[in-house]
C-alpha cells in the first residue's frame, strides 16, 4: 500500500503531538521524583498486599505507604515523601514511598468511580463468603481482575508461568460483546451497537482500569464498531491503534510491565499462531490450540519477564496447556454466579446455594491441584536473566523472520 501525501502529513502530525505528550510527562515525572510533597487524586482504590502496606495509583505516578488509612478512587490526597532513590528501575516506575498522607477532598468523578467500585467489592464479598481460599481470590481474580491472590499461591502462579491466567484480559470483554450485541439485535443494530458500547465501558470501569483491561477495551469497542459495519476486521491494525491511544493518553505506559507483557503477547498470538499452525499440525484431545497460544505467546514475552524478574519457567508451555481450556469455563460460571447466587440469597435457598458453589468449585480445584503440583517441581524454573544487547538482538531477529515470513506470504498482515 502506498503512503499518499495528505496520510504522511497526518502520520507526522501525530508523531509530533506524542512527542510533546511525552516530553510534557518526562517533565511531570521529574518533577514528582524530586518533590518532598505533591497533591494528587487517586485513580483507583488501594491494593492491600500482606496485610503490610498500599499502593496508591495516581495514574502518571504510584506510591506505596504502611499506612492503615483506608482511601477511594477519587480522593484527593497530600502525600509526603521518603527522600527517591532514584536508580533506573524506581525512576522508570514512578514509585516512592509515602511516609504520610491527609485526604483534603474528593475528585467530582469520585461518585461514579466509586458506584463500580463498591458493585466489584459487594460480588468479591460474594465469593469470599461462599467459596474458600484460594477459589474466591482465584475467581474474583480471573472474573473482577482483583489482585488478592494468597502470597504462596501467587509464587506457585508465578513458577508455573501462568500468572497472566488470573487477570481481566480480551476474552472477557469478547465475552460481553458475544453476549449482548447478537442478543441485542432484536432492537435494531444501533440499539444493539449503543447498548453493546456501554456495556463494554461499564465492563471495563467495573474491573479496573489496568493496561490489559484499558487495551482489550478498545480493541473491543473497535471490533464490535466493525461489525456493525459488516467491515473485514484487521486486528493487527487494531492491536497497534489500541496501544497508540493508550500510549498517547498516558506516554509513561510505556514503562508498564503489564501494558508491555499483554501487548506483546496479543502481537504474538496474531502474528505467530498462522505460523505455527502450519508447521505443527498435530491433534491432542483439542488441546493443541492451547499449546500454540502458549507457545505464541512466549516467544514474545520470555525475554521480558527473564530481564524484569531474574528467572524463566521451564514447564510454562505444560501447564499452560493443562489448564487454559478450563479458564474460558471458569470465567462464565463466574459471570453466572453472581446471578444465580444473588437470586438465591435473596429467596434464601442456602441448600441450593451450597449445591451452586460446590459445583464451581470443582474446575477451581482442577486449576489449583494442577498449578500446585507443578510448582513444587525442583526444576519448575531457572535464574536466568537477559540483558539488554541480548533483548535488542532478540526482538530484531523476530523482526526479520517476521519479515521475511512476509515476504514468503507465509504471514499476512
């Protein structure tokens, strides 16, 4: 496709305009990083991690505290700082420590922010009261995106390699499009569009605005817009549409390791599945589309995780495949949960409510035991981390296998 004159001027123009977003964030970064005070509103509510301290996202900037306050999305704090110790790493995160923190108002989105907020609390209570740990923290996570997963089970996730299985991620919000656009169209196709709009937004208020959730949101809204318009979708276009907006909002997003970690991975399954389709055209019980997703999606992210974290899961791919076909399971009987548990408390079916939980808690069991038992494994994973001329090396030879893919038309885009 050629690039016309009036497309390259509007592609310029962009690229100006994120520059001067970035420079403009570059500069609000340092200055943060070097004041001993700032007044700032909180995005979300605080994540509590061991019982021990908070952390507070600003948006631009995070900060953690030992305080026992609890705050909402919304409020608008001061905050005192500990003196930054500023290497590379805390200064790309923007993340200090809090030494005290006074609310002096809120924020006038405050009430709609919190609206979801306290319905994502009342359904996390519902499952913490019916189903044991780690099952409620498993479902509200994989459900709610809620990180308040056990620290033991959380290390087991993280030596298996399939942490990323226990978040809000584009399966959920395919899933609220599947169930309400076609469901819709009884209404008219702009009825079913608009109110498929909102429910994606309310989705994605609902769980956080995380860089995964952020990112299948708009992918989303996109996709749904072009099925609407009977239009052939092109995700890989998108994909990188999506990361522009986001990146464009909030430059510093480009320091996120999970914006990062999930961009990558989405890449990997477009990109790499035709690929790997054609060279490993085996049949395993249907699970080898779960296997190629595994593998897809690896290629792209290992060497991140190596450099950010020091080490690499060996058996990743293994248990991925054991346990992704019971995800999409788990996350509807979640979504159906709600609904039927609420019912029956509210008819105070205790009996049938019991019956109810037992039956979700069996694919809950099947994920744990699994996850368990692998991480248990002396071999599970090893210290090994990457550095930067290998990451360069890395990226640019997948470039060029990519390309040359291209070239072969073995891989179109």
């Amino acid at each position: 496709m050629k690039l016309s004159f009036p497309l390259l001027i509007v592609v310029l123009i962009l690229l100006e305009l994120f520059v001067l977003r970035f420079k403009s964030a570059l500069t609000y970064k340092s200055i943060l990083l070097s004041s001993s005070d700032a007044v700032l509103s909180l995005k979300k509510d605080p994540d509590f991690y061991n019982n021990s301290y908070q952390v507070l996202d600003f948006g631009y900037f995070r900060a953690f505290s030992y305080s026992k306050e609890v705050f909402r999305a919304g409020d608008i704090l001061k905050i005192n700082f500990a003196p930054a110790r500023c290497d590379k790493q805390t200064c790309s995160l923007l993340y200090r420590k809090a030494i005290s923190l006074e609310k002096i108002g809120t924020t006038k989105s405050a009430v709609i922010m919190r609206l979801f907020l306290n319905v994502r609390n009342r359904i996390n209570e519902l499952y913490a009261k019916n189903l044991p740990s780690p099952y409620a923290e498993l479902l509200a996570g994989m459900t709610l995106g809620i990180k308040n997963l056990p620290q033991n089970f959380s290390e087991a996730l993280i030596k298996t390699g399939v942490i990323h299985v226990v978040v809000v991620s584009g399966f959920n919000v395919s899933l609220v499009i599947s169930a309400l656009f076609p469901l819709l169209l009884f209404f008219g196709r702009r009825v079913s569009l608009a109110i498929s709009f909102l429910g994606v937004l309310s989705f994605v208020c609902l769980v956080g605005f995380e860089p995964p959730v952020i990112r299948a949101g708009i992918m989303g809204l996109i996709m749904l817009y072009g099925k609407y318009r009977g239009r052939e979708k092109n995700v890989l276009a998108i994909l990188f549409l999506a990361g522009a907006v986001m990146v464009f909002i909030n430059p510093l997003i480009v320091y996120d390791l999970s914006f990062i970690l999930s961009f990558l991975a989405t890449f990997g399954l477009i990109a790499f599945s035709p690929i790997l389709k054609t060279y490993l055209p085996f049949k395993f019980y249907g699970l080898e589309e779960d296997f190629i997703a595994t593998l897809c999606a690896q290629i792209l992210v290992w060497p991140i995780i190596s450099y950010s974290f020091g080490r690499v899961s060996l058996i990743s791919p293994l248990v991925n495949v054991l346990i992704l076909w019971v995800v999409p399971l788990v996350t509807v009987m979640g979504f159906l949960y709600i609904a039927i548990a609420s019912i029956l408390i509210f008819i105070n079916g205790s009996f049938l409510l019991a019956v109810v939980s037992w039956a979700i808690k069996i694919p809950l069991a099947y994920f744990s035991q699994v996850v368990d038992l692998f991480a248990k494994l002396s071999f599970s994973q090893i210290e090994f981390k990457v550095n930067n001329a290998f990451m360069v090396g890395y990226y640019l030879l997948l470039a060029l296998v990519l390309l040359w893919l291209t070239k072969k038309k073995e891989v179109t885009f």
